[in-house]
C-alpha cells in the first residue's frame, strides 16, 4: 500500500511531538521530515516534494501564510504529477489569518485542538484532492468562497462531497426539520441551543441529530458538518 508522505512543520515542541506521535499511529501515513522554522520547512518542502505538508501559521523567520505563498510559487519540476498540498495549523480562528491562508495556496485548515482521528481524516482528505476546513473556521472561508478566479482577488474552492456520497445523500434525503438542525449544527448551537431556537424538547433535537449522523454516515456532529459544508447541504 502506498503511504501519504508528510512533512511536518511545527515550531512548538510539545505540539511536534505530539502530532509526530499521532501520524506514526497511522499505517497508510509515512512522516518524511520535521522542521522547527518556517525557513528550514520551506527548504525541506523544495528538497522532499511530499505529498503534504502540515504547517503552523504562526512560524518563526517565515510564518505559516508567506511559507505556503512562497512554496506554491515556485516551479517544481513534480508539481504537475505530484502537487503537495498543504494543510494549516492555527490556535485561533481570526478571519484576515484564514482568509489569507487560502489565497496563498492553502488547500485546507485546521485548529490545533484536533482530535487525532480528525487529523487523519484532514490529511487523507486533503490527499485526495479535497479540501478539509475545520467547523470552527468553516463559515469564514464559505462566505469568501469563489470558484472561479475572476481577476478581484485569490479564489478559495471548496470541493464537493464524492460521487458516492452525494448518491448517499440523494437516496436517504434530510427533512427540512433535519436541515434546520444541521445549520445550527456547523453554527456551533449546543442540543439546548438548538431545542431553544427551534422551540422543541433537548430529547427531540436528540433525536434528529441522530438522524443526521445515520443520513450523512458520520460518527460525530464534527463529521456530520464537514460533510454538509462540503456538499453544500447548508451555507
């Protein structure tokens, strides 16, 4: 089985070690490199090629947002066949930081609190082509979304669920009552902030959550509004 090269690219030590940990976990994942600076990761991105790149967007001597504009930049003889992608790091969820991430390249972003089974599923999906953007942070870059470069400023794309997902969604379709739910759901509401809103018992939001896993095939509520960003479910 070929593996994910990544090359991680973090200037905290605790945090290195602990992503290095949780990366070796994975079988089908192969760490290439560390570098502690974004001078030093940004030499170790052009001499390695991975496959992807996890970068801090608060690196000493060349931050996260100008490494990834640089990186992107440059004329990789591989870039064509084997384009490395690039996924942020961040402790906070500042709009101008996001926004500028992804104009410079980013193809997806997460907070550092991650769990380590979303971290991996932020690479593999990353990997494959889509774009991975942490709930918390979700609404920002959705509401500078283009998909089309049209001469204004960088674009931003966020690609669509897979062709297997989206015949999921079409064959076991959410009520408008669940659609109401999973808005609030990637708006951050709490069961008891839904049940508030909605004007309905804790146990019935309850219950439509759970509808809404099965429906999205999702194991948690973190999943659950990935997906429905992601396939344009709510906006």
């Amino acid at each position: 089985m070929e593996k994910i090269r990544v090359v991680l690219i973090e200037d905290h030590d605790l945090t290195r070690i602990g992503l290095r940990t949780s990366l070796k976990q994975c079988d089908d994942i192969e760490l290439v490199a560390e570098a502690g600076n974004g001078r030093d990761g940004l030499q170790l991105l052009q001499q390695t090629l991975p496959d992807l790149a996890i970068v801090d967007i608060g690196l000493p001597e060349m931050d996260g947002i100008e490494l990834t504009r640089i990186f992107k930049q440059i004329d990789n003889p591989n870039a064509d066949e084997v384009p490395t992608k690039i996924l942020i790091l961040t402790l906070q969820d500042e709009e101008e930081a996001v926004l500028a991430a992804f104009a410079a390249g980013a193809d997806s972003f997460c907070m550092k609190d991650i769990t380590f089974e979303h971290l991996v599923e932020a690479v593999k999906t990353t990997y494959s082509g889509n774009s991975w953007i942490d709930p918390a942070i979700a609404r920002i870059v959705l509401n500078q979304v283009q998909t089309t470069e049209d001469g204004s400023g960088a674009t931003v794309a966020i690609q669509a669920t897979s062709p297997e997902d989206q015949q999921l969604l079409e064959s076991s379709p959410l009520t408008e009552r669940e659609l109401e739910v999973l808005q609030l759901i990637v708006d951050g509401c709490s069961n008891a902030e839904i049940a508030e809103r909605l004007f309905i018992t804790v146990g019935t939001v309850k219950t439509h959550v759970r509808n809404i896993l099965n429906k999205l095939c999702a194991d948690d509520r973190t999943q659950a509004a990935v997906r429905a960003l992601r396939s344009g479910l709510v906006g």
